[in-house]
C-alpha cells in the first residue's frame, strides 16, 4: 500500500507528519526548529531520508538544514552563498538601481539522481548549486548576469526565485520561475538562460508583453511531459506546450485567476490545480468559501472541489509552495493555508479533510511516496 510523509514548512518552525496509504490517520513531529521561519524543506527522490530545509530569521540569517534519517535529527550544512563577481545592481521599487543582496533561499530542489547533489533558489534572485549535500555552494551565474538582469524587480514579496523544476527526460533542462522578473530556462545545465515569457500578458508593467517583468507565482510540469508547462501568475492562469517557449491562457471559467499554487495530478498531465483567491489586495478565497478548482482538460474548463473545506467566514491564503500531489494509485492531494489548517484528500481532490489545523502559517508543502 506505501505510505506518506509530508514536509510542512512554517512561520514558525517545520512539521513532519505521516501516514499509512489510507491517509486516514496522521502522526505529528515538530514543531523542528521551532521559532525559525521555514521556507522549504524537501527530499531527495534518490535517497527518500535525505532531507534538506531551508531555515531563516531576520535576527539569525540563513541556515541550511540537513538530515539523513528522515527528519529524526538534523545538521546544519553551508550556508556561504556568494554571488560570483560583481553583484550589480537590479531595479528597486522605485525604478532606481539597487545593489544584490542576499536575503533567504525560498526554495530547494534536489537532483532527481544524486542524493548530494540540490538546487537552491535565493532572494535575491538566484540560483546556487551544491554537489556536496549542502556542504559548499556555487552560484549558477549565467542566470542572474543574464543581459535582463540590471531591470529585474522585486515582487511584492522581495526578488525571490522560488520555483526551480528539474527535466526528468532531459538533466541538462532546467525551468525556474522569479517574482517578478518572470520564467527562465537552461539548455545546457545552467550555464545559459533564456527569459520564456512570450505570450504573458501583465496590465501592471509599462509594457504588458515585455520579455521580462512579469510576476509569475508558480510554475508546475507531469514528469511524463515536461514539455507541458502551467503557470500560476499574479493574474492568470498560463499554459506552454513548448517548454515555455510561448504561452496561452487557461483561466476559462475559474471565478478569478489571481492566485499563487498550480500543481498537475500524479497519474493524468491533463489534471490540474489551482485555488483562486480574491484579489491581489485581497489574499482570501472569494465569498469566504475556501475552494480548490480543478481542470481534468489541462485547463479552460474548470470545476470547484469544496467537499471538506470551509464554505463561510474562511480568509485564509494558499502560498506558492504550500501544494503538493503524491504518487500513490489514488493520487493524493495537500495544500496548507495562512490560516495554519492542512488539508488533504485521497482521492484526487473529490473529498478533503483537515489533518490538522492549528500550525501556524504554512509556508511550504511537500509529500514523500514511501514503500
């Protein structure tokens, strides 16, 4: 039957919780480094018991966190992330330049063949790569000094690269997503990047079809057609069959697409999520209703999941990282909300249940498939 364990990442510490395959029942272990913020923590596809989170404070800095047996005990790794060269600068709010810092790394993405090996994604945007299991890093340059890089700004949420998608058919690939600079791929492992935004459409920016400037929320692809791209952006919902190279929108009938999670069914590419909230002003599910929605036609149609989930006075949000699908024959599904409530269902988003409710913020989400 296998069983599951997810990675929950919050305001205020780490929570690791398990479960049999009915994922009926859960255990709950944390909070783990109670007190920090927990942006991400995630484990190697190779290796399931290595671990790896990402640990900051405004007091204490970053930490980053790893373990080799599931989460029972942690050490802490390197956490020297230098920009190669000269940093430059990048634009601030106001237009003017600003010089590159390094604030926290919102996102770690294991290599999906050496246990040792991890991608980190930083604020300010970057990408850095271990080859040590967390021992060293490297920054992989040729993105952030990529000729678009002096007009990159911040997002409302800082400068962050928080998605980074690995190609399981192709390792020189890579797919990485900032807000809100926009997305960016690598043919050639990192050492070339291109902006892959054509078809974006941004009222917010002087020009709404610029190469760059777009404020991208979260980027999601089926490891059987990493061609296949979806997109979740601070408006819209995208999609791109090419590998980025162009987009088109799939928001169809959803009753808004702002939103910040997308994330694709285990066993059907075509079967999507998205959960829509009210407004970029407004970070709430409309009418309080706390819906998931969910295309099984790889967009444009859509239908509202609301067994289990709260239909009044609920004003939580959904964070970029706080979705997660597992792999089991009955794919499950897990979101965590701002509101500190973890939800899952066991059948593909058709019923939920909340497994528990009173964490604080999530921040991130993710899920292990075990034996």
């Amino acid at each position: 039957m296998g069983k599951v364990r997810l990675l929950v990442g919050t305001r205020k510490g780490a929570f690791i919780l398990t479960s049999d395959g009915t994922r009926k029942d859960w255990t709950v272990s944390g909070p783990h480094f109670a007190g920090w913020e927990i942006y991400h923590l995630k484990g190697s596809p190779v290796d399931p018991d290595r671990l790896y989170a990402s640990q900051s404070s405004g007091w204490f800095g970053q930490v980053v966190q790893r373990s080799n047996d599931g989460g029972l005990t942690w050490e802490a790794v390197s956490n020297n992330f230098v920009y190669e060269g000269v940093a430059g600068t990048h634009q601030w709010y106001d237009g003017t330049p600003h010089p590159w810092e390094f604030k926290r790394v919102w996102h770690l993405e294991p290599s999906l063949t050496c246990p040792d090996t991890l991608y980190a994604g930083a604020e300010d945007a970057a990408l850095f790569r271990s080859v040590d299991a967390g021992a060293s890093w490297t920054e992989l340059a040729g993105l952030r000094t990529h000729g678009t890089g002096p007009a990159w700004q911040p997002g409302a949420g800082g400068m962050c690269l928080h998605t980074i998608l690995l190609d399981p058919l192709n390792p020189q690939r890579i797919f990485i997503a900032i807000s809100a600079a926009g997305a960016f791929r690598t043919d050639d492992g990192g050492q070339s990047w291109k902006p892959i935004n054509r078809g974006l459409h941004s009222l917010y920016i002087p020009d709404p079809a610029a190469e760059v400037g777009h404020c991208v929320h979260h980027m999601a692809l089926h490891p059987s057609r990493p061609e296949t791209l979806y997109m979740q952006k601070h408006w819209d919902v995208m999609r791109s069959d090419d590998a980025g190279d162009s987009w088109r929108e799939i928001s169809g009938n959803l009753p808004t697409d702002f939103g910040f999670v997308v994330d694709v069914h285990a066993h059907e590419p075509e079967t999507l999520y998205v959960v829509p909230i009210k407004s970029d002003s407004e970070h709430f599910p409309l009418d309080g209703q706390l819906r998931v929605y969910r295309s099984v036609s790889g967009g444009d149609e859509w239908e509202p999941l609301t067994k289990g989930l709260p239909q009044s006075n609920c004003y939580v949000n959904v964070l970029r990282d706080a979705m997660a699908v597992d792999t089991l024959d009955d794919c499950g599904i897990y979101f965590g909300t701002t509101g500190g409530q973890l939800y899952a269902s066991a059948d593909s988003g058709d019923n939920w249940q909340a497994i528990v409710r009173d964490l604080p913020a999530v921040l991130s989400v993710e899920v292990q498939t075990l034996p």
